[in-house]
C-alpha cells in the first residue's frame, strides 16, 4: 500500500487546535484560584459565559442541558472541558455538552467519560447527538445522568 496526498497526515485541525489550547487555558486557570469556593463559582461562571456565546441553536440546547443536569445532579460541578460545558464529580469528569459549532458537526453531542457508569452488558453508548431539547430528551438526559452517578 502506497501513500498519497490526500491520505498523508496533515496534523490536527484548527478546531482541534482550538480545543486544546482552551484546555490548557482551562488548567492554569483552575491552578490560580485559591479556594475550592473560589473556584467552583469561576467555573461556574465560566460555563454560562461559554454557552451564551455559542449560536442560538447550540445555546438554547446547551442551556436546557445545563439545567436538567444541575437539577438532576446538584453534586455535579460544572466546569469547562476542551472549551466545553462539562460537569464533573469530585473533580472528575462525568459528561460534558459539545455544541455543533465545536467541530462543524450536523448535530450536538451529550457525552459521558469513563467515571459514568453507563455500563450494559459488554457494549454501551457514551455519546449521544442532539438535534434538539425538547420534554422527551430532558426526560431521558435526567435518567442517563442519575444512572451515570449509581
């Protein structure tokens, strides 16, 4: 097998780029703040600054999310993740929200970390796109993130 031009690596891309250095402004930030207070209310701060920027149809889903998974999960702490709205148990991350924008993608993402315990049998989802929140898909957010935390 040969390679070409068009299969030859090209390196990551401008979003990917992006993403990780807002992670890594994520991590020194959180390495400044002094209390846990202190920082629990910046990160929150900072997920609703991010999810009011996105577009419209990303922050109407991001906000719904937003609010079903604090309702569901008051111990849930958000924070940002890659630049994206997260939400983690003991400074671990359980799900975040990845907006369509994110990486130009047809449909938003609501995706769970290792930490949840999403586990069914041999194979289970992780992620799951959203096209829109409406009273169904809240309803089955809310139980994914109880399950996850079981």
């Amino acid at each position: 097998m040969t390679s070409t031009d068009e299969n030859a690596y090209k390196g990551f891309t401008a979003e990917e780029r992006a993403a990780m250095k807002d992670h890594a402004k994520e991590r020194k930030k959180a390495a400044r703040r002094s209390t846990r207070a202190e920082k629990a209310a910046e990160a929150l701060r900072d997920v609703l600054a991010k999810i009011a920027e996105m577009d419209e149809r990303d922050r109407v889903m991001a906000e719904r999310v937003h609010a079903v998974v604090t309702a569901t999960a008051p111990e849930l702490e958000p924070k940002l993740w890659y630049g994206m709205p997260a939400y983690a148990l003991n400074g671990k991350l359980v799900c975040h929200f990845q907006s369509m924008a994110k990486f130009k993608t047809r449909f938003a993402t609501l995706g769970f970390s290792d930490q949840a315990k999403l586990d069914e049998g041999a194979m289970w989802a992780t992620g799951f796109a959203l096209t829109e929140v409406t009273p169904e898909v809240e309803e089955r957010i809310a139980a994914l993130v109880t399950r996850a935390l079981s």
